[in-house]
C-alpha cells in the first residue's frame, strides 16, 4: 500500500490543463468516474469502476484550489493522515490516496444500500426496533474502536452512516476527526482531556457542551450524536431540534427529551438514551453504552 501510494503521488502530477479534469485522472490510475452519489462543504463523492479490481468503489474528490491553506491543513491533511491508519468491520475501508497538484482523491470502499439518512426517510421501509438496534450496536462498536485508539469522529449523523450490500453499517467521513491524545505519549491516562475549538457538525446532533461555543471534550459528544442516531432512528424524528440558533437548541436541550407515546419502545431503549441525554459529567462512555441492557435483550425482528 505504501509503495502503489508513492507511486501514484510521484507520477499523478496535473502540470497540463488538458489533464487538470479530474476524471482524466481518475482514468490514468483505472477508475472509470459515474454518478455523484455524495456533496460536502469541501468535497464530492464519484462512484467509480475500479478496473484493476472489476468492483465499485467511492472516490472523494477535494479541490485544493477550493480550499484554504488553513483547511487543508487543518482538516484535509488530518483526514489522510487518520484513513491511513484505520481498520474496522464498520467504518469504511479505505484503499487508496491520491494526490496532485489540484486536487486530493480519496478512493473507499462502496456502500450499496445507502445511507441512514436515506433509510429514515423512507416510509415504505419498516424500522423494527430489533433491526435499529442492530444498526446502533455495529456504530457503536466502531466508535468504541476509534475512542479506544484516542480518535473523535465529531460529525456522527445519519448522513454518515452508510449500509453495505449485507446490510451491515459503515461509518464515513472524517473530515472533522482529530486525535484526542500526542503520537508517542506511552501514559495517555496522565493526560488531560483533549479539547476541541471548533464547532463542527450539524446542531441537531450537537451537545449542549459544543453549543457552548466554549471548548470541548469531543469523545463524550460523539456519544451525544450517537444518542440522537438512535432517538431518530427508533421515532423517525429527531430528539430535539434541527435549528441553527446555539441559544435556541441549548433551550430545547434544557427542556429534556421526550418520548413520544405513538411509537412503541423499550424502556430499556429509553432508559439508554437517558444516559446520553444529560450533562457531560454525567454521560456515559462508550464502554458503557456497550454494557447496557438494551443492546443485550431479546428482541424478536419482525
């Protein structure tokens, strides 16, 4: 993997206008560019034909001459440096970087079924609790990976949380993802927590803490927006709000969550989001939302 990305890097250099389009370079390197099947503040999604390997994959295109300096350095290069590195059954698998002179490419595994969001949204489509929780236990699982090797997502939502072509979860987009502790520190418990500056995300799936506008501990927001993924996917609606006034979500927020008596749920379901729904002293970790005793009870799938 080391050696095709250097290659790539050594030989993709866009020094001629006629090969500044980025399908042109998407070609050299086998991909056969289709739909665009995602948009970000920063970049698209192509689904593409990986022909070395006759398979579908995604392909994130981000402009450099798009971006800042300070974005780049700030989200870009720490989203290349972090895909490099992770391995789970529930985030997207990464294969490839590519890199020239206008633009980043990053190449990833596709996922057929379609986003959570995508899901949601969908009234034809039967949501059991049984199958949510499902879905719920696969991210959960692969957001105790990332906190457990001191990694944030800090932009958990429906949107980012995709279905292969077995119906399992995929986790994508680190765009906004930092490291929560220094490479090499071999006591990171002696450490104090890592705290964010920037507000990143969407506000309905933001923390009190985050709407702050102060600096936060992004670990025990991503449990938050965990909370909110399970809340919408078991209602059909968000917990709170999905206004973009910090002042007026943190008053929702204050008001408390409420469970609509018109859908049918656990009060083990509810009892877990209780935990996430509170004050950042008083939430619950990772570690712990994987102990409870939703994610451990029988549940007959429709």
């Amino acid at each position: 993997m080391v050696e095709t990305q250097a290659r790539l890097h050594a030989a993709l250099q866009e020094t001629h206008p006629r090969t500044s389009d980025p399908l042109n370079t998407l070609a050299k390197n086998g991909f056969i560019a289709m739909e665009t099947i995602g948009n970000g503040a920063f970049a698209i999604v192509k689904k593409a034909r990986w022909t070395k390997l006759n398979k579908a994959v995604a392909i994130k295109i981000m402009s450099k001459t798009q971006l800042s300096d300070n974005i780049v350095q700030k989200y870009v290069t720490r989203e290349l440096e972090l895909v490099r590195t992770l391995r789970h059954e529930h985030i997207i698998h990464f294969y490839e970087i590519i890199e020239t002179n206008m633009r980043f490419y990053i190449v990833m595994e596709y996922a057929e079924n379609g986003s959570l969001m995508q899901l949601v949204r969908d009234k034809e489509v039967t949501l059991t609790e049984a199958r949510v929780r499902r879905y719920c236990w696969q991210l959960v699982d692969a957001i105790h990976y990332l906190h457990a090797h001191f990694i944030a997502h800090r932009d958990i939502k429906l949107e980012n949380i995709v279905l292969d072509k077995k119906d399992r979860v995929k986790l994508i987009d680190f765009g906004f993802s930092c490291r929560t502790r220094q490479e090499g520190n071999d006591q990171p418990t002696l450490l104090r927590p890592y705290l964010a500056e920037s507000c990143c995300g969407s506000y309905a799936y933001a923390s009190p803490e985050l709407l702050c506008l102060k600096k936060y501990d992004p670990i025990p927001a991503d449990i938050w927006a965990t909370g909110v993924v399970i809340y919408t996917l078991l209602y059909r609606l968000l917990p709170f709000s999905s206004n973009n006034d910090a002042k007026i979500m943190r008053e929702i927020i204050g008001r408390g969550v409420h469970f609509h008596s018109k859908v049918t749920v656990t009060d083990e379901a509810k009892e877990l989001l209780k935990q996430i729904f509170v004050p950042v002293a008083l939430r619950i970790p990772v570690e712990i939302v994987k102990q409870s005793l939703w994610f451990h009870m029988e549940l007959a799938e429709e």
